[in-house]
C-alpha cells in the first residue's frame, strides 16, 4: 500500500526531499513508518522524542495503524516565547 510523508523544516533537510510516496506493508503503524526513516537517516534520531506526528492533517498516535493513500507528516518540535 502507498503512503505520502510530509517532511518539514529540520526533516526537509536531513532527507533532502520535501516529500515522498513509500510503499508499506498493512498494519505498517506510525511509529514504525517513523523507525524506518531513523534507520535511513539516522540525524532525525535526537528528534524521537519531539517529533510531532500527524496523519491526514491531524494529529496522529505513533500506534496508529496506516491506510493506503494516508498522508503522514513529520514536524519538527516548535519553541518560541
């Protein structure tokens, strides 16, 4: 089945590509979506904990299970004050 990462910000950067269609195995959770890109680009690894998550435009729980033609976002913490 197909998903479309967002990437953002820092990510956009790390990964070098501002999006990209992956195929993915049913039952492929968030958080393994996520582990996968760490594998592949170990940098986004000092983010794990910050990372926020979202699925079709809302806010997404790592053990939530992807669809096909899901869109997953990667954001980058946000500071500010």
């Amino acid at each position: 089945m197909k998903v479309k990462v967002i990437l953002f910000a820092v990510f956009r950067d790390i990964v070098g590509s501002k999006e990209e269609e992956l195929d993915v195995e049913p039952g492929t959770t968030v958080q393994k979506l996520l582990d996968s890109y760490i594998s592949r680009f170990p940098q986004m690894a000092r983010f794990r904990e910050h990372i926020i998550l979202s699925v079709n435009k809302e806010y997404g729980p790592p053990g939530k299970v992807l669809r096909d033609g899901d869109e997953v976002s990667f954001l980058p913490p946000v500071s500010g004050g």
